[in-house]
C-alpha cells in the first residue's frame, strides 16, 4: 500500500528528519517489515534553495511549493520551477495535491492556512505546528470533527501523552473531559478519572540563570539550547518557556482538557516527555530519547510501531531524573497560557493574539531590536490592549494576528 505525504516546511529541521524517517520507513517496507510504503508528492519550503533543490531531485514525482519571495520563484528545484509560488503556495500544495497525509512543519502562524485546507479535505495530519492550533483551535478542531481528519501530534510531549492516554484506553471513543470530542488520533477518551496531565519542559539554557541574568540575555545565548536541536524561533521559545506555554494550548485542543488539568515541570534531563495522573494515583510516564525523530516516526507510522534507527536511553548511563516546578517570576511567559484557554478567552482570538505577538517580539529579539526580558511583556501588552473575539473564521483569527502584530512593531519602534 502507498501513502502520499506532503511535506510542509520540508527544509526545517523537522522537515528533513521526516525526511530521515520516510527513508527509514520504506527501507523497511522494502525488508517486509513495515505495511506501507511512503511516496512523498508535495513539499513547501520558504528559502532555503539549495535543501529545497536537493529534496526534488530525491523525490522528482513531488509538486514544490515556494512560499518566500520572487528571488526564489524562477530557481530550478529538481530541474523544474516550483509549481507553487507566493503566500499561499502551501496552501494551494495542500488543495490541489493528492494525498493521505500532511506533515506540518512550517513554523510560526504562516502554517495556519495549509494545515486548515489539510483538515477540511479530510487529511491526516502529522502536527508539528504548534502554533495552528495555538491560533486557530477553535476552528481546526470543529473541522477535523466534520471531515474525519486525524491530528497526529509530532511535539515530543504531545505524542509522549498521547502514547500515555492510548496505553490505558486504546482506541477509546467518546468525549472529551470538557464534554467535547477531540481530533487527536485514535480518539482518545479523556475521562474524569484522568486528574491532570502533565508536560515536561528542559528549562533550556537558562534555567539557572537570575532574573538579572536572563532580562541581559543574547541571542547567541538563547540559541545555545542543551539538549534539542532545533531552529531559532522553536529555541528561542524555549529558552523563554512560551513554547511551553503554546504546547499547554496545543495540549487543551488536542485532548479536550481544561487549563486546570494541564501542568508543565522542569525536567532537565529532556528523559521524561509527558505523564499522565489519574484519580487512583497512578502515572504512566512516556520516556525516551531526546531525539524528533522518535515522534515523527511514531507519527508517520500510525497505527503501526515498527523498528526505530535513532539513539535509545542507556539505562546504566541514564543517571538520576530531576523535576521541578517552573519559576514564572523568571518565566512569566508560560502563566501567558492559561489566559488562553480559561471557559471566557476558549474559542476566542486569545491565541492568535498572543502567538503573533510571541512571533514578531522573538523576531525584534533575534534582530537585536529588543532584550531578552522584554518578549513575554509585549506579548502580555497585546493581550491586554487587543479584544478577543470570537473565532468564527479563518479571517477573524488573520485580523486579530495583523492587530497584534501591529502592536508589538509599533512597541519596538519598527
């Protein structure tokens, strides 16, 4: 059997890995040992070229999409022009391409509209794009319902959970612990039994820092995370701990949990990626290597488990597990979440708001327009200033992101 896959934000770092792990995958169907074999047919990219010109030379049967600006339209990829070309590049890839599956891995809001087309048309989707539901749950969530599509999480602690919940109740159905279904594949049946689930955060390259320390910090030191590899908004946010905060939204949309039943701790050791708690004390842990590739293939393969290529925890060498509780005096950003998902902001413009925000103060960062310490305070500064409204539409959820947007620029004096 063949399963197309397209592959959105195909020269990120989890864009190539899923490449890794496609390659690991049909070698195994090749040796029997995995049902399906994997044909990638699509891939978008913004500006790396010379990934981009690699990628459609392996994959020549793949449409490319280029969604940056013209200096990257008329470039060969493969020996041929890019199909798709423009700010909707990915999403018209999505439309107009024929598939089973959709990776998305484009960072950022910029994601939104390609992976929403994916859910309507009845797609699964790999989710690696946290900020699509972040921004948009309200409305991707409702669609996946109506289409059939399954939302299968990449981020190591939503796929740790989601692994946690199915270990318990495999294939379950039924609603949600709010009373609503959830778009997480299989449907996973969340009930009262289950008191909370909790993520784990390494505590990146700060977590022993002061305040004082952290407000001075670089960009070249935000980048400098100790245990994932990731680009630089991803680590940026982590050393902030919104990603974080983002993957407490993801987690409240992908599993139908109420904030209150959604903790984050510090696990330095990056071993433990989620646990769930339920109401006779139990916990069921997921454990492994720090290493994206474990999720995506775990992703990829669903509902198989079949042989993984990539590093496995030494027990003898592991060492001790230690947790501890998040400083919101040093991370303010990660108490940001909550206000998203209470029962007034839930299917409100509340996520867009702040994920927009999040995204240009880490660009104005990065540019070295702003310090360290200010990113978590703009974000709140939009979220307090901007309404939010209800989430009725992808158009709703775009105005309110240009109105944040427009917020922090206007903060940073861009």
């Amino acid at each position: 059997m063949v399963r197309r896959v397209i592959i959105l934000g195909s020269t990120g770092s989890i864009g190539t890995q899923t490449v890794e792990v496609i390659d690991h995958l049909n070698a195994l169907h090749e040796q029997g040992r995995f049902p399906h074999r994997l044909e990638v047919v699509g891939l978008a990219a913004r500006k790396n070229a010379r990934e981009l010109d690699r990628q459609a030379g392996r994959f020549p049967r793949a449409a490319v999409a280029v969604t940056s600006g013209p200096q990257h339209h008329e470039v060969e990829y493969g020996g041929r022009r890019a199909r798709f070309v423009g700010l909707d590049a990915a999403e018209k890839l999505v439309r107009e391409t024929p598939c089973e599956l959709v990776v998305s891995a484009i960072v950022g809001s910029a994601g939104l509209a390609a992976t929403l087309a994916a859910v309507e048309l009845g797609r699964d989707v790999a989710l690696a794009n946290k900020e699509a539901l972040v921004a948009a749950g309200a409305i991707i969530v409702p669609a996946a319902h109506r289409s059939g599509s399954k939302l299968l999480p990449i981020d190591s602690e939503h796929s740790g959970l989601w692994q946690c919940l199915n270990s318990v109740l495999p294939g379950a159905s039924g609603a949600a612990c709010d009373g609503e279904p959830r778009a997480c594949a299989p449907p996973v049946e969340c009930p009262s039994r289950v008191r909370r689930v909790i993520l784990t955060a390494s505590g990146g390259p700060f977590r022993t820092w002061t305040k004082e320390q952290i407000d001075r910090a670089t960009p070249d030191q935000a980048l400098k995370h100790p245990t994932w590899s990731m680009g630089a908004k991803v680590t940026v946010d982590s050393a902030s701990l919104m990603n974080k905060a983002l993957e407490i939204i993801e987690a409240h949309w992908l599993f139908g949990l109420p904030g209150e039943r959604i903790e984050a701790v510090i696990h330095p050791q990056s071993i433990v990626h989620a646990m769930a708690e339920f109401e006779d004390g139990g916990v069921i842990a997921h454990l492994a290597a720090a290493d994206m590739r474990i999720p995506i293939q775990h992703a990829l393969a669903w509902p198989e488990r079949s042989m993984g290529a990539w590093p496995r925890v030494d027990w003898t060498r592991a060492g001790r597990l230690d947790f501890e509780p998040p400083d919101l005096e040093r991370f303010p950003a990660l108490k940001l979440a909550y206000r998203v998902i209470t029962p007034e902001t839930r299917g409100t413009t509340a996520g867009a708001i702040l994920n927009a925000a999040n995204e240009e103060a880490v660009a104005a960062f990065l540019a070295g327009k702003i310090g360290f310490g200010t990113i978590a305070g703009l974000v709140e500064e939009a979220m307090e200033s901007i309404p939010a409204a209800a989430a009725r539409s992808l158009e709703c959820i775009t105005k309110a992101e240009a109105q944040s947007r427009a917020t922090v620029l206007r903060r940073v004096g861009t």
